[in-house]
C-alpha cells in the first residue's frame, strides 16, 4: 500500500458536512489554499521554531491571492493556555478575521490542539486547516476534532470538537524532527498496530532500526497506516460515544502515571507502559494470549520506549485512575484486547487482578 515518494495519498474523515480529507506526501504546503476556498484572510499560526516550514505555507496561500497574517505561540506544551488564546483572540481581532476567513495551525499537537480551541471559539467557529509537525501531531492530535488547553485544574480539561477543513500531512517536515519526538509518537502507531492494523507491528519488527527514526523506509507505510486507523474510527463515532473509546488503549494507566509525573513524562512513553500494562490486564482475565502480550513489551522496548514505572507508585496511580476523566461514574474502565486487532472494554476488574497486572510493569 506504500505510496510512490512524489505521490499524495488522502484519507477522508467523517461524513456529510464535517467530512475532511487528511492529504499525505511530500512537500504539500500549495495543498493549504484549495482546503479553505473563499477564505480571503488567513492567519498562520505556528511556534517560532517552525517559522522556516510554515513559511511555504505562507509563500502558498500569497500565491493564491490571500491575505496572510503570521501569529507566534510558544513551542511544545507552554502554548495550551489562557494567555495563548487571548493572544491568538487578539491577533485575529486585529486582522481582522471574519467568519468566511480561516487559520493554519502549523506545529505539534499542543500547537494544533491550542489553535483548533481558538478557531472554535473565535466567531463561534471559523474553518481551521491542520499542518502536523510531529508524528503524534500527524497519526493523533491534528485528526478527530478535539482540541484543547491545559488549566490549573489539569490537562485538556477545557476544549471543543471542532473538526479541522483538512489535514496536511508534509512528510518533509519529518527529516528536522527530533528521533525523541519521534519515537514517542511511534507509542500510538504501535497502539493502532494492536487496536486494529497488525501490518504496523509486522513493519516494526521487520526493521526495528528503522522504525525507530523519522527517515526510516517505511516511515510513510507507518504513517499513512496508524493516520487510516483513527481516521476509520473517528468517522464511525465522531462525538466519542462509543467505538472511540477504542483509541484509549494503554490511556487509562498511561493518563494516571502523566498525573503523577505532573506531566513531565513524554506521551508516548506514558502510553507505553499503559500498553504493556493493559495486556497483561487481558492476558490475566483470561483473555488474551501470552504470546501477544508478550509482544507488547517486545515491540516497544525495541523501539527504546520504557515498559515499567516504579512499584511504590501503584497506589497512587489506582487513585489518579480513578479521577480519569474516563472513567464512567466510580467504575474504572479499561481497553483490552481479545485478540490482536480485537478490542473491547473490560469494566471494573477486581482490585487484585488490577495490582497482578501492575506487577509485570512494576520495577
Ligand atoms: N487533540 C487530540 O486528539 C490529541 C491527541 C494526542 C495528543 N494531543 C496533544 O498533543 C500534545 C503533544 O504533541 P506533540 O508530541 O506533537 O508535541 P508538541 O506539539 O509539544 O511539540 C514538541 C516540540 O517539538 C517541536 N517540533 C514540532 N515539530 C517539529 C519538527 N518537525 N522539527 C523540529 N521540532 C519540531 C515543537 O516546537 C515543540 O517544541 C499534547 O498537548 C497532547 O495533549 C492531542
């Protein structure tokens, strides 16, 4: 299914009115004006590190006779706040925008997640265009509709569904990203792997090196592959009732232990150990085979990413489980597989089940 290198793969999301078209390939920033037609002001927005590739962006929209104003955010998580809105808000005050205009969000995905928030709040919803940065940005945060700020109170506890115009992937992006930045969004390819598409995990094992790199060879097949899985999930449930639920596979655990570590541990390895953790879950209650949950560490782990957290920590995170904003009243829930690319939802295990599967992720 791997696309030619000068080809552009599009994957839609979602159906009727909210349908969107994700575009994946090279070089795609003159795909940004054909995805806001009638738009005669946009404003890019973009951290000052990316200022480089959102310029292309920028270069195209001019192109196309629009209006191009540039907005700064701070870089990574710093930029999903109150003050960001309010400085976004106030950009497109100036500009000024209207309701038949649009923005471009070109970064990560707190960059994304912030400027989708403002694009939904700002007129009560103008059209934004998504241009992830990151692989966590490209296969996850730039596609679904949900986005977010952080607040004392916590993590993305303030946001809207507002489904993007379009998604464009420009894999060129990649060849400045950190293999850090990359291997902790190879944590949810890997989840898609095991919630749905197991050719990713046959194409990690394949050249684990090679995964584990933005310049990979099959960096495209990954990306295309893990972007196709949540964008079919996605357009089967896009307000989060049910099938969505899917994609928290190894979230529960991994959302406990980003509170405890007050969000300085990575995502991506976060969900990691969640993973692990969520097949020992299944293989514990008798319903999943050691042999696949024995691939969960193996898999990981040979991308560098960490598969344990600390013992002591147990009480803590059954606690933070507990206040997960996904749990369903005082019930925990868990994503657990049946079988590879077989998810369902184990609900309220005993607490000696739940301490028994911690154990094998424990050091
Ligand atoms: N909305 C959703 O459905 C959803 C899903 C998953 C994650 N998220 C959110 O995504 C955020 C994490 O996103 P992230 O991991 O992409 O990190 P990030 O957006 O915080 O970016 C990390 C750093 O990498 C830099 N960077 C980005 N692209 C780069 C590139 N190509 N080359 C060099 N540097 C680059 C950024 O400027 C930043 O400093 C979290 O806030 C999380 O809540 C949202």
């Amino acid at each position: 299914m791997t696309a030619a290198a000068d080809t552009v793969t599009t994957i839609r999301v979602g159906r009727d009115r909210e349908a969107y078209d994700v575009a994946i390939g090279r070089e795609l920033a003159s795909r940004v004006p054909a995805a806001l037609p009638g738009a005669r002001t946009v404003a890019v927005v973009r951290p000052p590190a990316l200022a480089e590739f959102a310029d292309a962006v920028v270069t195209a929209l001019t192109a196309d006779s629009r209006r191009v104003i540039v907005a700064d955010l701070p870089a990574g998580e710093e930029a999903k706040s109150v003050a960001s809105l309010t400085a976004l808000w106030q950009s497109f005050g100036a500009a000024p925008l209207t309701r038949s205009d649009a923005i471009v969000a070109v970064g990560g995905g707190a960059t994304t997640d912030v400027v989708g928030f403002a694009a939904a709040t700002w007129l009560r919803g103008v059209r934004v265009v998504h241009v992830p940065t990151t692989l966590l940005g490209m296969v996850d945060a730039a596609i679904g509709g949900k986005t977010a700020i952080n607040t004392e109170s916590g993590k993305n506890l303030v946001g809207a569904f507002h489904p993007p115009a379009g998604v464009v992937v420009d894999l060129a992006v990649l060849d400045t990203l950190p293999d850090a930045q990359w291997v902790n969004g190879m944590a949810e390819v890997v989840k898609a792997g095991f919630i749905a598409d197991p050719r990713i995990l046959d194409l990690v094992e394949a050249d684990t090196a090679g995964a584990g790199r933005p310049t990979g060879p099959h960096t495209r097949e990954l990306v295309e592959r893990a972007i196709r899985v949540k964008a079919t999930v996605v357009t089967d449930d896009l307000r989060e009732s049910g099938a969505r639920e899917f994609l928290n596979y190894g979230h529960t655990l991994a959302h406990a232990i980003e509170l405890v570590e007050r969000f300085r541990w990575p995502h991506g390895h976060a969900v990691s150990v969640g993973l692990v953790f969520a097949a020992a879950l299944a293989q514990r209650a008798g319903r999943l085979d050691a042999d696949v949950a024995v691939r969960h560490r193996a898999v990981l782990e040979a991308l560098g990413l960490p598969t344990r957290y600390a013992a002591g920590a147990w009480p803590a995170l059954l606690d933070a489980m507990r206040v997960d904003k996904k749990a369903r009243g005082d019930q925990l829930r868990f994503v657990v597989l049946d079988a590879l690319a077989s998810p369902a939802i184990l609900t309220a295990p005993e607490p000696e089940l739940l301490a028994a599967a911690y154990s094998e992720v424990a050091q």
